[in-house]
C-alpha cells in the first residue's frame, strides 16, 4: 500500500474525509528527542482501510484534523506502545485520546515474550521491519523517501496484527484484560503530576557523587553551559559534548581552550568557539568561598523508604502466590501485578476485593484474576 505524505491543509482533505467515515484506523507518533533538544511531535503516520497517510506536523497545524476522531470513543485507534505518544499528543496538540486497542498490552496480557512491533510482526504476520531509521532525526526536513517509507511501515500492518490478537484475547477470556490496561494508558497520560522542584542535573551524571563540593559546583556550571547551547542549537545536550568530557574537565581544570580540546571526547570546535566561557566559569567558582559551594544532593529523590520486617515478609508470602498464578496463565509476573503493588497490598492488607480494588494502581482485571489468591495469603496471616 503506497503512502500519501501531506504537508499542508489542502493536502489533508482526502485524510479528512477518510477519518470522518472510519471506525477503526492505525497511528504512530515519530519525535525528535534523540537529536533535539526538544522532544516535539515531528510526524504522524495513519493507515485506514483505504490508505496510509503520513502527516507532517511541522508544517501545518493538524490538531484540529485528528482531535475529532482521537477523541471519540466510539473510533478504535490501535497503536503500539502507545504511552509516550499519548502524552506528545495531549501536551503538543491539545488531544486527549479515547478508543486505544494497544497491541503490546494486548500482546502482553497473552504472555508473549517479545513485545517489540518488529518482533509481533515477524512471529504473528511474517512482515520484517528495517532497523535503518531507528534513531534518524524526524524533525529533519525535507525527510528523505526511504525515511518515508520506514515511517509508513509502522503502520501498515497494526490493524492486521491488531484482529490476530483481539481474536487470541477473545479466546483466552482476557479481552476484558486489555481494555482496563488501555484505558489506564489514557488516563496515565492526562495526569498532571504534581508540580516537584527539578532534579538537580549532577545527579545524573555517573561518577559525580564522588567529587568534592568544589568539584561539583563547577561541574553543575558545565552541565548548565552545555544546556545552553543545546538550547540555541535545537541539539540534545549529549550532541553537544558528553557527560564523560565535561566531567573530565572539571577535574583537569585546563587553562585554556587548546587544552580543553586535548581532552579525549571534547569536541575540538566547540572548545575553540565556545570554550572560554566555560573556563570563565571554572575560574569564578575556584574563587567562591567554601560556605558559597553547593555540593552534591545525596539526599535528593529520596523513596518512601524501606518497609517493616513484617510487611516484607508478607510481601514475599504475596508475590509467591502472584508468581505460581502468573506460571499458571503463562504470563509475566510483572504484566500480571507489578512489585510495587504487591507491597502496596502488603501495606494494606485488604479484607476483601472491594477493598482490594481501592487500592491506587490495582486494575478491575487483576482483582478478578489475581485477587482471590492474595486474599488466601492475607487471610492466613490473619
């Protein structure tokens, strides 16, 4: 099936029209995070019964194209590992999307082993995918024909995969399963998180946490020079230099922008253009006062914390029992109740399934499923 690109509004009245008598179409989502300091939406492939379509919304605004269907309930949008695209399209075009059949939830929730599209598609339809454009920059322009046709692939065949597992899900009962896990996926993705002060960026930086405050003040002041020049370059801020160069900077302290770029990783010309500033900045933390520093936050992002030897012990008891049921389906241990609300359940001890289902996370599936047996163990404790 040939790909029609679109690239402005006129271009996009025969998608229009395709949409507005669908019930059922595929869609993917293509960003540019891994070359651009932004991680902005650069693409959207769509294949209907008809025809694929890719659609660039770099040059027109398609917001008001797509809301209508992504929004409608009653249209099934199947996607593959939809989580991430949800949220460029929540947060870049305002849309909030209803109607997900995600195949790798579906894909899961049948115990399959490899959850990659490439994967599904080569095991289930026999289609192989091309690695060649797996980190390509889609915020590029103009995109070449092969990058094109890659982007094209990722949809092409979902609907097909899409029928094959619906019809597994049906015959294993766990239909139910995937539609609770989907609309999860739409709700996580409109969640405003609480507004949290941001990490400090050292703190990311492997071998950080061994330096001095000194050190660390003036690696802070590298990462934020680096971050700069991302931002007016539009580049991901490993593209700039790497964390291993800056950090070795910071120890070696050069004295001037030719030993800047004899440090291994360190590109020559951004030493050369921009060096100075960064070592303007070594030499005015060399001279702050010791009270002035700010080390390295060893007690940032800290967790809840360890649990009683009680609730551990208990917890252990409920992940024996979550894992012989998840043996028993043939699916992941995780799929079917992740650790963490093991514990949770261990921390609560519900009393009951209505209680059970209460808890924050717990899906009406895993109740149904999985619920009996923790109930087993808890009441035992009891």
């Amino acid at each position: 099936m040939p790909y029609v690109h679109i690239t402005d509004e006129a271009q996009a009245a025969g998608l229009r029209d395709d949409l507005r008598g669908s019930r059922r179409f595929a869609l993917d989502c293509e960003a540019a995070g891994f070359h651009r300091y932004s991680d902005r939406l650069c693409l959207l492939q769509v294949t209907t019964d008809s025809a694929t379509y890719i659609v660039d919304p770099l040059a027109f605004d398609v917001a008001a194209l797509f809301r209508g269907p992504l929004e409608d309930p009653d249209v099934e949008i199947v996607m593959h590992g939809a989580d991430y695209d949800l949220r460029l399209l929540d947060r870049d075009l305002g849309i909030r999307m209803r109607g997900l059949f995600d195949t790798q939830v579906a894909a899961s929730m049948l115990g399959e082993s490899a959850l990659g599209l490439q994967a599904l598609l080569e095991g289930r339809l026999g289609v192989t995918l091309s690695k060649k454009f797996q980190r390509a920059d889609w915020a590029e322009r103009p995109l070449s024909d092969a990058m094109l046709e890659y982007a094209a692939d990722d949809t092409r065949h979902l609907m097909k995969l899409a029928d094959m597992l619906a019809a597994d899900l049906a015959a294993a009962g766990r239909t139910a399963w995937a539609f609770d896990e989907c609309r999860a996926l739409e709700a996580n993705a409109l969640a405003r998180p609480v507004e949290e002060a941001p990490e400090d960026p050292v703190a990311r930086v492997k071998g950080a946490r061994d330096l001095t405050p000194r050190e660390v003040h003036a690696l802070r002041e590298a990462l934020d020079w680096r971050d700069g020049l991302a931002r007016a370059r539009d580049r991901a801020p490993f593209r700039i230099v790497g964390d291993p160069p800056l950090l070795e900077a910071v120890l070696r302290r050069p004295l001037d922008s030719r030993e800047l770029a004899d440090i291994q990783g360190f590109p020559g010309g951004l030493a050369r253009a921009e060096g100075d500033e960064l070592l303007r900045r070594f030499d005015q933390v060399a001279q702050l006062p010791d009270d002035q520093l700010r080390p390295y936050p060893r007690n940032s992002r800290r967790g809840p914390g360890r649990p009683p030897p009680e609730v551990e012990e208990l917890a252990e008891k409920l992940k024996s029992a979550r894992n012989k049921k998840a043996e028993a389906l043939g699916m992941d241990r995780g799929t079917l109740l992740p650790n963490a609300l093991v514990v949770a359940v261990a921390v609560e001890a519900p009393a009951d399934l209505a209680a059970l289902a209460r808890i924050d996370g717990i899906r009406g599936w895993q109740v149904e499923v999985v619920g009996p047996d923790l109930l087993e163990v808890l009441h035992r404790k009891r």
